[in-house]
C-alpha cells in the first residue's frame, strides 16, 4: 500500500492543483463536523463545514508547512466561525445541562442530594462556560471537548502555548469557584 | 470533580443527517472549480483609498455584504494591508492606504470626488444590515421614477466619508 503523503504535503501540491485539496476534506471534516455540532447542534454544523473548508482553501497559501497536520489550523477556522452563533451555541450549551443533569438523576447508584447538586450545577457551568470571554471558552472548549493538547490549542488558536496555558487556567478559576460551597453563598449574597 | 471534567459533563453529540458530509464537499470543490476557472473580471475596477485599510475592509464586509477575494490579498513585510480586493455580484473593488497613486481618503482631504453606484436584490435589507453595522445614512430610501421604471436608493457614507449609493430596480410605477 502507498502511503498516504502527510497533511503539508498535501496543501502545498493544492497550490498548484487546486482540486488536491479535496483530500484535507476527506481527512479532516469528520472531525471538525462532530466538533461544530457539539458546540452549535448538527443544522448549523452542516451549514458551515462547507464554508469553514472553503476559507481554508482560500487561505490554504498561509498554512505553516512545518506542521505535521491541518487539523488544528482547521479547528481554529471552525473555531472563529463560531463566534457568529454564539446564541445558538448557548441555546444548546443550556439544553445540555438540562440533559446532563437528567442523565444524573435517571443514574440509581446517584442519591438523591447528588440529583439535586446536578440539577443545580449543570446550569451553572453552562452559564459560566457561555459568561467567559471568548478567548477562554473557546480554548477551554478545544481542551475540554475536543482533547486537544496545549499545543494543538496554541496552533488553533494562533497563540504562544504560555497564553493558551494562562487563558485555561483563568477559565478553570472561575468553574472552580462554582465548586466551592463558599463560592455558591458568595454568588447568593451578592 | 475538577473544573475541565465539569465541562466534559456538557459535551454532547450532534445528530447529523448522512448527506450533510457530502454536501459540505460540494460546497469546497464548488469554490474549488471558482479558482480554477479564469476569473471574469470587470473591465473597470475602482481603487478606493483608506487611513486605515484592516478597518474599512471589516467594514465594507460587515455593512455592505462585500466579499474579500482571500487570494488576491496584498501584504507588506510589516503586516499592514497592501491592497485587497473586494466582490458584490458580477462588481469588484479595490482597496488600499491612501497616499498610493495620487489618492486621498476623504477623511484627509475633507472632500468625496466620486460616489460608487451598487446595484442590490433587496434594498431595504441592505439598508437595515448597514446601518445596524454603523454606516452613517447620508440619504434615507427614496424611490425615483421615470417613464420606463424606476429605482430606491439610498446613500451611505463609510468611516472614512466615502460615499456609496445602493439602489434597486423596480418596475412597477409609484404607488399612491
């Protein structure tokens, strides 16, 4: 069997033989489709793989050739695409907090004050995911959802591993103080 | 449970329809067999000049539904904006730092020489999508008629002071 020629490889012959770049589609957009679904649901996730390949064909002369895949340039597009539907992102955001604490309280070894912290958290870290600046959520969601490496999320995102390390741990901060049972009487208090 | 499981909680899959792969695919090599294709270009281009170029092409894009063509971008060794080149219909436009060929913004030179004429489907669309993205209406939407049909129009200024007119074909005759 021939092997298949690495991603860079790939992009830098679509240079001059547009229809190559066929491939990267057919590598990648399982991938990024199930990644767009997850943050904006499957209508508006089909709406825009299509687009979010077609500005990475436009745009395929920036990819840095020293990088072994396109899969993070590519989440970084999808990723930017997305901050024009964020109501759509936190209609569903909210929707799965509602599910996840259903799941917890149909689960028979959960008590009943484990239901009930869940229908009571779930919402929370929704809404504390969906109130972080874009920035952070959009890398704490590459890390989180999409198992991505510090260093993945650097190449996505286009940002020194230090900031990516930083905006995580910013965003970590503030679903902690959710957490904390002191953290929740603050909330209430104010 | 720490604060990235947390999150993990609310993961959750989308149910796609089998064809939605195929379309996207349609969709890239569609733009694809564009690029490949001699692009038609117009006989006439007008070259417009801004202070600040990233600002007005995040305008022109954002107010007027213009389209940047990505390749055809221009980028000078410090990263500013060279020349870009942008598409509405069958029109393209040019743009680039004013000082380049003997040209002013109006922003600088206190004075528009010309306005640009575009023709749209829908103008009061346009016009409710420009002035929410901040173009400041020069002219509201007037309909003009002439013994053959007429046209509404309205005139924008962009952040610089250019001067665009948008106007859309009507046929039937005023309504009274």
């Amino acid at each position: 069997m021939v092997s298949s020629p690495p991603d860079a490889e790939v992009i830098g012959r679509s240079l001059d033989e547009p229809e190559v770049f066929g491939l990267i589609y057919d590598r990648h957009a399982p991938t990024v489709l199930r990644y767009l679904g997850r943050r904006v649901g499957a209508e508006i996730a089909e709406g825009l793989v299509g687009e979010l390949f077609r500005v990475a064909f436009e745009r395929r002369r920036t990819f840095d050739a020293s990088r072994v895949s396109a899969l993070p340039w590519l989440y970084g597009i999808g990723s930017n695409l997305l901050l024009k539907h964020r109501r759509s992102e936190a209609r569903r955001l909210r929707a799965s907090a509602r599910m996840a604490a259903a799941g917890e309280a149909a689960d028979e070894r959960a008590t009943a004050a484990a239901a009930y912290d869940a229908r009571v958290l779930f919402p929370r870290v929704a809404e504390a995911i969906e109130a972080l600046p874009d920035d952070e959520r959009l890398a704490l969601l590459l890390f989180a959802w999409e198992d991505l490496s510090y260093q993945d999320v650097a190449e996505a995102l286009e940002l020194p591993i230090g900031t990516v390390r930083s905006r995580l741990n910013r965003a970590r901060t503030r679903l902690r103080e959710l957490l904390e049972p002191d953290g929740k009487n603050k909330e209430k208090a104010r | 449970m720490r604060p990235v499981d947390l999150a993990r909680k609310l993961r959750r899959e989308a149910a796609f329809e089998p064809s939605a792969l195929d379309r996207g695919k349609a969709a890239l090599m569609a733009a694809i067999r564009r690029e490949s294709e001699p692009r038609r270009w117009p006989t006439i281009v007008p070259q417009i000049p801004y202070q600040d170029v990233t600002a007005a092409l995040s305008f022109l894009e954002r107010a007027f539904g213009f389209r940047e063509v990505l390749t055809a971008r221009l980028v000078s060794s410090d990263g500013a904006i060279g020349h870009a080149t942008l598409e509405f219909g069958s029109g393209v436009i040019g743009i680039g730092p004013e000082g380049h060929h003997g040209t002013m913004s109006p922003k600088t030179a206190g004075i528009e020489s010309q306005y640009i004429s575009v023709y749209v489907d829908d103008v009061d669309a346009h016009y409710q999508r420009a002035a929410a993205a901040g173009a400041r209406i020069a002219t509201g939407l007037r309909d003009y008629f002439w013994s053959d049909g007429g046209h509404r129009t309205y005139e924008a200024l962009d952040p610089e002071g250019h001067r665009w007119r948008f106007h859309q074909w009507i046929r039937e005759g005023p309504r009274s």
